[in-house]
C-alpha cells in the first residue's frame, strides 16, 4: 500500500522485511490508521454535501405536490383518493429531512452509522408510500415524477456512500482488532515478568527455609552431642532408676505393714464409731499406713505398736485367737528387726538423691532447647512444602503464559503481514 512505501520508502530487496519493535507497534498502527482513514474524510463530506443538496430539494418537491392540480379527464374517485394519499406521501417525505440527515463529523464509524439508518428510513418511507405512489403517479404524473427522482437520488448517493464506507469501516475493525490483540500481548508480557517476580521470589524463600532448617538441625546436632545433653540423658537415667528403687521401696513398706491389714482396719473402725477413740498422733499414723505406708516411717511407731499389741492382747479388736498369734508375732518382728529402719533410711537416701538429680534436670535447659529445635524443624518442614507447592503452581502459570505469549506473537506475524500485504517483521 502506498501509506506503506511513503512511511519506509520502496525496498530494494524484496527479501528484507520491515521491522517494528512490538513496543512501537501501536503507535505505527495508530499512525497508519491515521493517514489511511484520513483519505477518505474528503469524499465522505463531499457526499454528505450532496446528500444535504438533495435533502433541501424536499420541501420544494412536497410543496409542488400539495398545490399540483389533477390531469385533465381524471377520474372524480381516483382524484379523491389521490387527494387523501398526498399528504401521506409529504409527511414521509418530511420525516426523510430528519432521519437521512447527515452527522457533523466525518469519522468512518458515524459515516457507517448513518448510511445504515438512511437507508432503513428509505426503505420505511417506500413501503409507506408504495400505495400513495400508485395513485399520485395517476393524477400527478409529473410531481410524482419529481418525488421518484428525488429519493431515487438519495438512495443512490447513500449508497454511494456505503460501499466504500463499509470496506473502511471493515478495515478499521480488523485494525482495532489488532490493536486489541498487540494490547492482550502486553498484558500479557507484564503477568509473565510478575510470573517471573513471584517465581524468583518463592525459589529464594525455599532456599531460606532451606538454609534454616539446615541451620537448626545443625544445631540440635550439636546440642545432642554436647557434654550437657550427655549429661541429661545421665540424669534422666538417673532419676528413671531413683525413681524405680523408691518404688520398691514403698512396696516393701507396704508388704511389710499388710500382714495387720485386719488390725489396722478394726482400729480405723472402733475410732471413728468412738467405740475405742485414737490420739491425734495414733490416729494420723494409722491413716498414713491405711493410705500411704512409706509416709509413716516419719513418725516413731514404738507407742503405736505399743497400742497395737495392747489392743490385740486384751481382745478389744474382736480378732480371733489364730488371728491374734500372728497379729502378735508380726507385731513383735516389727520391734525385734531392723526392717522399718534400714526401709527408712533407704527411702530417705533414694529420695535425697532422687531430688537432688531432679533439681539438677530441671536446672539445665537441653530438653527444653531441643524440644525448641524439634518444633522450629517441624514449622520450617510445613512452610517448606507449602511454598514449594506455591513455587510448582507458578512455575505451571508461568509456562502457561509463555505459551500464550508465543501463540500471540505467531498469530500478530501472521495478522500484520495480511493486514497491510507486507513483509512487516515484529521485533519481540
């Protein structure tokens, strides 16, 4: 196209396209545009001029209608209802003064906008009038003549005017098709560079979360092979095995007391009946050895015993006598032996040490650094796989977006050279 040669000039080497950077592309088909639309402007003025000129004619045409007179030797009945179809005719004219009135402007789209009514309103005005015009013609051959002509000319000027309005109007859509097109394009080059954004951004948090949890699990490493873990693992050990040897403990307390199981139970019974009450004292001892054996041994059980063998002695308890001799020797191996005492000392040796490891455990912070160490790990491993599926699902948009950013640009080739039949390359 000419528009073409005089941007660029004629090439000497057919083989040589034309370049346009994609980011002047819009602006070079704003600019073609420009200068091919404006080529028709002055015809499309020229024919709304002659399109007005008709239209002045109008009045003139419905005046000499409405004050022609009948041919001779018409007929009384068609002259009538010739009469009654004239203003028919003239106010379908008038209504074509209004409608067929051409736009101020001279853009393609107005143009195409008009001849599209005009020719609608045309059309309206001769089926309205199609049957006037039968009778009109009869009795006013020569006005009708005038009317014929008149709109004839207008429907010829309009469509005149169409033709080649309607061929720029379609070009004028494919060029804002294009420009529509080279625009997705963009958009579409500015969601892969966010793509692109995200994806670098997400790679680099995964390397951060990364080089953390590698950095706890170093240091949790290090904590478990330290002389304090080592030493809490000792301690624990420690107090597990404490722990077990008190237990022990207690239970031979409390196999050692279970023989007076009955006794102590009648004792318990009596007292709170008020048949035989106890001290203050008796009575806290015997509750503790009811419940809790091993607390007893903190008090001195002589007057207790004492009470005991004197109760099953006398018969108050109500045991018996079979009952009573082995109350009576369990009662005496309790005062005869050592077991009471060296339990006694034992317990309270296992508990020395017991809280003293305790006290130490307790004092030192590995378990609670590592149980820290454990979770930051645990927290780090969540995070990493969350953003790792955000990192994945980028990646898969990103690589959608390029491959509709490389279907854009083949189909923009394509479209360019067709639209303006030149060998217009597109730099991306």
């Amino acid at each position: 196209m000419k528009f073409i040669d005089k941007l660029f000039g004629k090439k000497t080497n057919e083989d040589h396209p034309v370049k346009i950077k994609i980011n002047d592309l819009l602006r070079f088909i704003s600019d073609e545009s420009e200068k091919e639309f404006n080529e028709i402007k002055p015809f499309i003025r020229r024919k709304y001029e002659d399109i007005d000129l008709t239209l002045h004619e109008i009045p003139e045409v419905i005046e000499s209608l409405l004050s022609a007179e009948v041919v001779q030797n018409a007929n009384k009945r068609v002259e009538k209802v010739g009469d009654a179809n004239r203003d028919n005719i003239a106010n379908n004219l008038r209504s074509i003064t209004e409608k067929v009135k051409p736009p101020e402007d001279d853009s393609i789209q107005n143009a195409f906008e008009f001849c599209i009514n005009a020719k609608s309103a045309l059309k309206t005005v001769r089926d309205n009038t199609h049957r006037s015009q039968l009778y009109i013609k009869a009795i006013y051959p020569a006005e009708s003549q005038k009317i014929i002509s008149t709109l004839a000319s207008i429907e010829d000027q309009v469509d005149e005017l169409f033709v080649p309005v309607r061929d720029k109007k379609d070009r004028q859509d494919s060029f804002d098709k294009f420009s529509e097109e080279i625009g997705n394009y963009k958009k579409i080059q500015v969601q892969i560079q966010d793509s692109h954004t995200r994806i670098e951004h997400l790679g680099s948090r995964v390397d951060s979360i990364k080089k953390d949890m590698q950095d706890t699990k170093n240091r949790l490493n290090e904590l478990e092979n330290s002389r304090d873990f080592e030493r809490a693992k000792q301690l624990e050990a420690d107090v597990n095995t404490l722990k077990e040897q008190l237990s022990n403990t207690d239970h031979d307390i409390q196999r050692i007391f279970s023989p007076l199981s009955k006794v102590f139970s009648r004792m318990e019974k009596q007292d709170k009946s008020e048949i035989c009450v106890l001290s203050t004292e008796h009575r806290q001892i015997l509750e503790k050895i009811t419940h809790d054996p091993a607390s007893a041994l903190e008090h001195d059980l002589e007057s207790f015993f004492a009470e005991v063998k004197f109760r099953v002695e006398n018969g108050s308890l109500g045991l018996k006598d079979q009952m009573c001799e082995k109350a009576l020797q369990q009662v005496d191996k309790l005062h005869s032996s050592k077991d009471l005492s060296s339990l006694r000392e034992h317990r309270k040796d296992h508990s020395l040490q017991l809280e003293s490891a305790m006290n130490e455990l307790n004092s030192m912070s590995v378990y609670r650094d590592k149980e820290q160490f454990v979770q930051q790990i645990s927290r780090d491993e969540h995070m990493l796989k969350t953003t790792e599926n955000d990192l994945d699902t980028e990646k898969k948009h990103f690589d959608t977006l390029t491959e509709e950013s490389e279907l854009l640009e083949s189909g923009l080739s394509m479209e360019i050279k067709g639209l303006f039949e030149k060998d217009i390359a597109i730099e991306y």
